[in-house]
C-alpha cells in the first residue's frame, strides 16, 4: 500500500473540466482571475514575468495554493486600455512566437 499521489493526476487534463477558466472581479472591471488546471509555477511564473513587461498591466501575481493541487490562479489588473483578457491573450501569443522560434533553432 503506497500513499503516493497518482503521477498522472497532475498532467491528465478530464474532459470534464476546462483548461482554463476566467473569473471577473465584482468590484473593478480591470481586475480578473484565471483559473489554470493541470500546471504550477513554471507556466505561472512565466506568464506572470511576461505580463509585468505589458504596459497596460497594472498588477499581475499567481499561486499555487497546495502542492497536492495541479492548479494555479492567476491575477491581473490592466489600466483599463486592454481588459485582463486581452492582456492574458497578448501574453500567451507572445509566448507562443518565442517558444516556436526555440523549437525552430533546434
């Protein structure tokens, strides 16, 4: 008998849930949360480093809130040019360019 944690549970995406899942905030229109299953602090990290760089970002932080959960909340506040949706988009197309010109340099 093993107490150890399924090694796939922290990869295996179920059908039931989504990807990702974008909350508002009630309370500022420039503020939401996003909810990513299925990763930790390296794509949080990067994200986060990327949206720093975003003029329009105001705010941006992540947390993983345990070890034995494969999900991470991400939050951004942007000055109101873009929406945080906008802004997460930005980012994750700018990411996607600079990962594919690796993969082209191998």
């Amino acid at each position: 008998m093993s107490n150890t944690p399924n090694a796939l549970e922290s990869l295996v995406l179920p059908e039931t849930l989504q990807k990702i899942t974008f909350y508002k905030d009630e309370k500022n229109k420039n503020c939401g949360y996003f909810k990513i299953e299925k990763e930790d602090h390296t794509l949080g990290h990067l994200i986060h480093s990327k949206l720093l760089k975003e003029k329009s970002v105001i705010f941006s932080g992540y947390k993983r809130p345990h070890p034995l959960e494969h999900f991470i909340y991400l939050k951004i506040i942007t000055d109101g040019v873009f929406s945080p949706k906008d802004a997460f988009d930005s980012v994750l197309k700018d990411l996607y360019i600079e990962f594919s010109y690796l993969e082209d340099g191998i």
